[in-house]
C-alpha cells in the first residue's frame, strides 16, 4: 500500500485547494512484448486484467500515457463521462499516445493545444502532448495543465530537450493568446524519461540549460546509457530558457536513488513527474500539500507489471 506524505513545508489545508493531480503511463499492450517484459507473466500482462485496476481511482485532473486509440474510446473516454477529456496518438506509425482527463463540475475548458513535436524541424521522432487552459470554478482562477510522454532513448538527450523545450514554447503562446495573469498556475505531467537533477531536469526547475557544459548527448538525460556520443558543434551555441518557475511536486523524495517510478527490467528510476508552478513564483493557495510515495526498490517483490501493479510505471499523484 502505497502511503501519502507531505510535500510541501509550512502549507496547510485551509490554503490547499484540494486539487488532485494524476500522471501515469499505463503501459499499451502493444508494447508490452519488448525484451523488458521478458520476466513478466502473461497473465500480469493481460489486458483485460490490468484494465479495471488502472481506472479505480478519481482525480479532478488526470493525465494518462501509452494510451492505445481503441482504449480510450471505447473504456476510457466512455468510463469517465463526467470529464473533459483529449486524445492525441502519436504520429506515424506508433500504436499509442497521450489523455487528458479535467473533471467537469470543477472545470470549464476554455482551450486545448495538440503538440507534435515531429513539427519541428530537428525532430524526427514521433512523441506529443497535450494542453489545456481551464477555468477552475473553485478557485475562480485560469489553470493551465499540460500532459506528455517524452522519447525514451537515452541516447538523444537532444532530441529530449528540443520536445520539452517546444512543449513550454506552447504553453507560453497559450499565455500570450489569452493574455494570462503571470500568477496562472501550471501543471505539467507526464513520462518525461529523464532523472531527477539530471540536465534536462535542471532545465524543467532551474530553467536554463548549456549544452557546452553537458557532457555527452546520451548523459542530458541521467540515464547514461546508450551509444555515447559527443553534443554537436552546431548545438552547443543554442540557448534554451524555460520561461516558467517551475518545481517538482516530489522534489523532497527524489534525493534517494531507492525510490522508483518505473521498475522493469530495463529501467529501475524515476522518470514520472508532475512539475507545478507558473510564470512568477508560486504561491501557498497552489502548493501540492501531499503526494502518494514512490516505490522503493528494496520493497519489491518483482519487477512490473504484477499483481498488485498494472503498469510497469506506477501513477504519481499530487494533492
């Protein structure tokens, strides 16, 4: 039993809007036959088993990755009529894609953005995202919130940055187009596969990042693994500046390398995030008050999916 614990120091919850905040790759069944699967039983494999478990929890806001077209228009889509909710498969020929969920007695949509970072002109891969700009009836303010799943090769930290960069470029366009208050909060979740504290995290929390000073391609991520290779000239005189202060919402249990959000034969990290924040630094009335833990390694009885996880990933939450 995964517990809840506290996020933030010196908030309570007479200031906390008692916003509940979701992300989580649900692992598609069609790629759920790659070589890190190889010591999962069929049977925690199973579609049909993995399916219920997935759905049982309510949030007011929800973003989910690995989506496959036919899951979420005949399940999700279907079971959760009570929410606004968003589409996007990845382009090409990939069977997947990303969700997002905004529950409808809390919020009004008043836009939604489809990011595909294939449109950009040194990216040649076929990841997305989604954004939403939504009027938060509760707190009588604009919300921002945004889903992604980001490239897994470690390989291309570059290829990494240019769609996390282009992701933040959307949502600041968002802010010019609707003329948002700097005070807007934002709430970015997704599969970002990356490490805490690694390059490309620096760059979602401190907001810069220098490529003359990041070492080997296959490192901007953390997961240094892949084929090293050396940053190229051209890049390395690109700045890249995340307009947003932005933190982590599980910043303070991030520090310990037992702590995992994706457990799998290939992958025992954390790469799943919900980032918070908004173009000036947040205030108390939107701090995240708790979060459900991460994983510990040493706890695990097996690798994932199992029978009391249905996803090689496991759903990170904020309150």
């Amino acid at each position: 039993m995964r517990k809840w614990v506290k996020l933030s120091k010196g908030v309570t919850d007479a200031v906390s809007p008692n916003l509940r905040v979701l992300t989580y790759n649900i692992l598609s069944p069609k790629l759920s036959n790659i070589g890190t699967m190889k010591k999962i039983s069929k049977e925690n494999l199973l579609w049909d088993r993995r399916c219920p478990l997935i759905t049982q929890e309510i949030f007011d806001v929800f973003g989910l990755q690995e989506v496959e077209p036919a899951h979420y228009m005949t399940i999700l889509s279907k079971k959760f009529d009570e929410y606004f909710s968003y589409y996007i498969k990845r382009t090409g020929d990939k069977p997947d894609g990303c969700c997002l969920f905004l529950r409808k007695t809390r919020f009004d949509v008043l836009d939604q953005v489809f990011v595909k970072f294939v449109d950009h002109a040194e990216c040649d891969r076929d990841n997305v995202g989604i954004i939403a700009l939504c009027y938060d009836k509760k707190l009588k303010m604009n919300a921002v919130f945004s889903t992604t799943h980001i490239l897994f090769n470690s390989s291309r930290g570059y290829i990494k940055l240019i769609q996390m960069n282009m992701l933040l470029e959307n949502i600041n366009k968002l802010f010019k187009k609707h003329e948002l208050s700097s005070n807007c909060p934002i709430f970015i979740m997704g599969d970002f596969n990356m490490t805490p504290f690694s390059g490309l995290y620096k760059f979602m929390v401190e907001g810069f990042i220098d490529l003359a000073q990041s070492g080997k391609e296959n490192q901007l991520s953390g997961q240094n693994c892949g084929r090293s290779q050396e940053i190229k000239k051209y890049w390395l005189n690109q700045t890249f500046e995340n307009p947003f202060s932005l933190k982590s919402s599980m910043f303070m249990h991030e520090n310990s390398p037992d702590n995992v959000s994706i457990f799998h034969l290939g992958s025992e990290s954390i790469v799943d995030y919900i980032f918070y924040g908004s173009i000036k630094e947040v205030g108390d009335k939107i701090l995240p008050v708790q979060g459900k833990e991460f994983l510990e390694k040493r706890n695990m009885k097996s690798f994932l999916p199992n029978e009391d996880f249905p996803s090689d990933h496991v759903p990170l939450v904020q309150n």
